[in-house]
C-alpha cells in the first residue's frame, strides 16, 4: 500500500531526520538512503522496518545533523594550504602568466579544512535514528490505515455484486443437470440411436455425465470464499496474500461452473462476476 511518514528525534547534539514512503509490490522490498558511516546498520534498521511492514517497496531516507551550538568547529592544515599555494604559484611560472588561487580552491583541495565532525559514531547515531525511524513508521501506518479503510468499502461492494452473481447461478443450479440430460437425449434422437434404458452401460455413462454437469460442489465452495473474504477484511493482521489466494479461487470456481454448467444464462453471470473480480484482484495488490 502507499503510504509516507516523516518524522526526527534529537539525541545528545545529533538530530536525525526520517522519511519513509511505499508503494505497492507484493513482497518486502526495503532500500535505505543513509550516511555511508552507518550501512552497517542496515540489517538492524530492516528488522525494525519490516516490524510494520510486511509487503511493498519502501523507500528509508535518514539524514544526520549537529544540533546547533554543538562543536561543529573545522581546523585548518596550514602546510597543506601554504603547499597549494606554492603549486599555483609553480604553475603561473610554467605558464607564464598568473594564476589565481580562489577560496573555493582551498575547499575542494582534499585535507586543507577538515571538520571537527566528519563522520558519525554508530553508537551515537542508534539513539537518534531508531525514535525517529519507529515514529515515522507509525505516521506510514497510519495513513495505510486510513487507505485501507476506503478500499474495504470498495471491496464489500464488490463482494456484494459477486454474491449476486453467485445467487443466480445457484438458483440456475437444479435445472442444469435436467437441461444437459434433455439435450443428450435430443442429439440421441435427433443422431436416430436406439435407447436401450436397461443398458447398463448407458445408465453409467449417463450418470457419469450429469456428474461432469453438476456444479452444487463449486457454488457452495464459492460461497465459502466469499465469506471468507469478508472475515478477513475484519483482520487485524496482515491479510494481503490471503486475500489473493482467495481471489485465485474464487476466479478457479467461476472457471469452473462456466465450462461445466455449458448454459448460456450461467455463462453470463460468470462473465460479469469475473470482471467484478479482476478489479477486487487489481486492489488486493495494494493491501498489507
């Protein structure tokens, strides 16, 4: 599910600043933005991480910072300053013409100012970002949460277009192994075979093919799914890949009543119940 939550923690002259964001993808796919000092902290960061979130890319930026007033001093190695300056001066001998040394020369040269701080203690770091990691991913929970809420309405209101569609193929049910037993005997009739009722043979076959047209197993088991599938919009707990192995089911039982019930009728209602599904199946994507 999208979803964003930013927040900072300060801690001992550190202040660590804290974005995380999603966006939909069936699995956990968690990248970090953070100091190069602190990768060694990844592992740990992506347990806690993955304490809220269990599906989606999500996206951890964490920026450092010295709180103002802190010892945020830088020295200056005057012989590597005097040194640079004694090249540009060579320089301008060589080439027969001046040289300006700039300040932003001074900067760029790698050595001449250095900062007091110029990494971060892991230890150090630890305390600031985890308060600041844990409270952004409330505010991410938070705001998935008040997705999910809107996506379960939507979602009862498919369900409930599927029961419909289900309703009428379950009341279609008794009469399509009548109506398949009739249009047998028909293409008998109609091909001028001799029906012998005492064969025992064509009892079996017949019987073995108002089988194949029964469909009672598929529609209470499709009932059975969508009920399920109510109960587990009343979850607490991750319910995402639940939810899609349902819609998987539930589209394998409609496949199944259209190819066996062979009725013009029920073929509709499958047609429409698929459609509605498809668009159930294209949101299941988006949930935790």
């Amino acid at each position: 599910m999208t979803g964003f939550g930013r927040a900072e923690h300060a801690d001992d002259g550190l202040i660590a600043r804290v974005e995380v964001a999603t966006v939909n993808r069936k699995q956990a796919d968690i990248h970090f933005s953070l100091p190069r000092e602190l990768t060694c902290l990844e592992a740990d960061l992506r347990k806690l991480v993955l304490r809220f979130i269990s599906r989606g890319r999500a996206n951890v930026s964490i920026h450092l910072e010295r709180v103002s007033g802190s010892d945020d001093s830088f020295s200056v190695d005057s012989d590597r300053a005097r040194a640079l300056e004694t090249a540009f001066n060579e320089i301008s001998d060589l080439i027969g013409r001046p040289v300006q040394l700039g300040a932003a020369d001074f900067m760029k040269a790698s050595g001449v100012l250095t900062f007091a701080h110029s990494g971060w203690d892991v230890e150090e770091a630890v305390k600031a970002i985890h308060p600041a990691l844990e409270a952004s991913l409330n505010k991410l929970v938070e705001m998935r949460k008040a997705e999910g809420a809107d996506l379960k309405i939507d979602f009862l209101e498919r369900l409930t277009t599927l029961e419909t569609h289900a309703e009428v193929i379950s009341e279609a049910t008794p009469t399509v192994v009548a109506r398949q037993r009739e249009l047998l005997h028909n293409r008998l009739r109609e091909a001028e075979i001799e029906i012998d009722l005492n064969d025992e043979r064509l009892l079996k076959e017949i019987a073995l093919f108002a089988d194949r047209c029964d469909i009672s197993e598929e529609t209470t088991r499709l009932s059975s799914h969508i009920n399920r599938f109510r109960e587990y919009l009343d979850s607490t707990e991750p319910v995402g890949r639940s939810l899609d192995f349902l819609c998987q089911e539930i589209n394998r039982e409609f496949n199944t009543i259209g190819s066996k019930a062979n009725d013009a009728g029920i073929g509709q209602s499958v047609v429409g119940a698929k459609t509605e599904l498809e668009k159930i199946r294209e949101q299941v994507q988006n949930i935790e």
